[in-house]
C-alpha cells in the first residue's frame, strides 16, 4: 500500500475577515493607520469608530448613523464604501435591531450632520415665529367694541372731490430754441457734460433746433451776429458783440428769455440810424417901444 504524501508542513490559510468592521480595521491596519487616524480623517469620534469595527452598532448613536459613519470610514480609507454600506445594512437586518424598522435617512458626510446647539436654535426660532403669528392673528381678529363702531358711524364720510367737467391738467409748455444763420457761421453747442449736440458750419437759411432734453446746454462761436434765435418763436437779442468769440453762454430757453428782446429796427446785430432830432425855429428878436416922456 502506498504511502500518502505527507503535508508540507506550514502555516495555516489566514481567515479572511467576514465581517463589515472586521474588513475595516484589517484595510486600516494593512495601511499602518492608527484609529486616531482614521478619526481624524472622518471627524468621526474615535469610540464610534471602535463600535464599527466590533460590528457593535447598537453602541452609535442610531441605525441611519451607522451605515452613515461606515461609508465615511470606508472612504477614508480607500475601501469600496458601497459594498461596506450594503453589508452594514444586512448586518442591522440580521440583528436585533433589524427587528425595529429604521428610516432611510443615511448622513452621506457626519462632519455636515447639524450639531445639537443649532437644533435648539432653529426651535427656538420656530417657537417665536408661532407666537408672534398668534400675536398677529389675535389682534387681527379682534372684533371692535361697541364705541368703536359707534364712532365710525358718527363720523362723517369725506365728500369726494370730482373734477370740474372738461377741466384737464394743463400740459407743460414746451419752449422750443431755435437757431437760424443769417450767413454762413460755425458754431458749436454742447451740453453741460461736454457732449457736442450742433459742431460744424451752419449754410445760409439754415436752421438748428436744440434738443428740449438737452441738459444746460452753451454756444460756441466767433460771429454771434450771424445767428438768429427764437424761443417758443420770440425773437431773442444777439447773443454777443458782432465778430466776438463767445463760449460758454447758455442757450436753454429759461437763459434766453432773460435777455433783453432785439430792438426795433435791429438787423442782423446792426441797429438802425437814429432819426434826426427836431430843430427848434429861431425865435424873432422883438425891441421894445422906446417910453415917451
């Protein structure tokens, strides 16, 4: 009969971990991690990392934190946290505690989780809003006293005002600038920020009419006497000495009616002769009768 080989003498196969938190701290190990690492990683309490290892999920603060904080772990350290989640989830099935339905909650980052102060704080704030809805709700649906409605019935209803038959507000009137050369002239008019609204020569016979929204607008030109100037279709005097550069001067119809109106007979900056005065006829020298003794 023949012998058997003998077994070659060694050590054991390793047991691979089974379970979801034995996996875990074999991965952290493997990794030469400490389990202070791995708390400092997840920012997730060191004990509770310890509950997860020895599978003891009862010790975490609830059944949603657990699959929760395993994931968590799991990321940490580079393990596949979908397949850590999944076995957490059969693990609590098959444990006491998956007697108890638990809710489908999972915090996907326990750092974010809302700490206890600020649970209390938005409660508190819930509880004021109610309050003060009450409040508002209270006074709102008071109903009057008896003086109350008394009063409003004794007070006299105000007469309404309706408006005199075919009374329409008056337009504003709208004064109109008109500039006319008399010859040829350049000139330049510009507004108060220095935008150039007319720049250029100016023909004989043709006119310019300045913008009604044009803001503090002035002239520029060397022969203001080349231009004739209306507002509202009022003559307007010259707007400077014949063949004098002017600037500056304003041309908005409120500046313009200022001025003085061209004289009578005035034309083109140029005023008409003056008539002659009238002479007096020379007076007859009368002597007086000599006195008679």
């Amino acid at each position: 009969m023949a012998e058997e080989p003998e077994l070659e003498s060694g050590a054991a196969p390793e047991r691979q971990p089974d379970t979801p938190g034995a996996r875990l701290r074999a991965a952290r190990e493997a990794q030469g991690l400490s389990i202070q690492d791995v708390a400092t990683r997840t920012r997730i309490a060191q004990r509770q990392l310890e509950a997860i290892e020895r599978d003891d999920y009862a010790a975490l603060p609830g059944i949603p934190y657990a699959v929760g904080f395993a994931r968590a772990y799991a990321r940490a350290i580079d393990v596949d946290e979908v397949a850590i989640a999944a076995d957490v989830r059969s693990a609590v099935h098959n444990s006491d505690l998956g007697s108890n339905r638990y809710e489908a909650f999972e915090p996907a980052d326990p750092a974010r989780v809302p700490s206890r102060a600020l649970a209390w704080t938005a409660a508190a704030i819930v509880v004021l809003l109610v309050a003060g809805f009450a409040v508002w709700r209270t006074q709102v649906m008071t109903p009057p006293t008896g003086e109350e409605i008394a009063a409003q019935q004794a007070a006299p209803a105000p007469a309404a005002t309706k408006p005199a038959a075919g009374a329409r507000p008056a337009a504003p009137v709208v004064q109109t600038v008109v500039f006319t050369a008399n010859d040829d002239v350049w000139l330049r008019i510009y507004d108060e920020t220095g935008e150039r609204l007319k720049d250029g020569l100016m023909k004989k016979g043709e006119s310019f009419t300045l913008p009604a929204n044009a803001r503090n607008p002035m002239i520029l030109t060397g022969r203001p006497q080349a231009l004739a100037v209306t507002v509202g279709g009022k003559p307007i005097a010259p707007l400077g000495p014949p063949d004098r550069t002017i600037a500056d001067v304003p041309v908005n119809a409120e500046a313009l009616l200022a001025r003085a109106a061209p004289a009578a007979g005035q034309v083109q900056g140029r005023s008409a002769p003056a008539a002659p005065e009238p002479v007096a006829p020379a007076s007859a020298s009368v002597s007086a009768p000599a006195a008679v003794d």
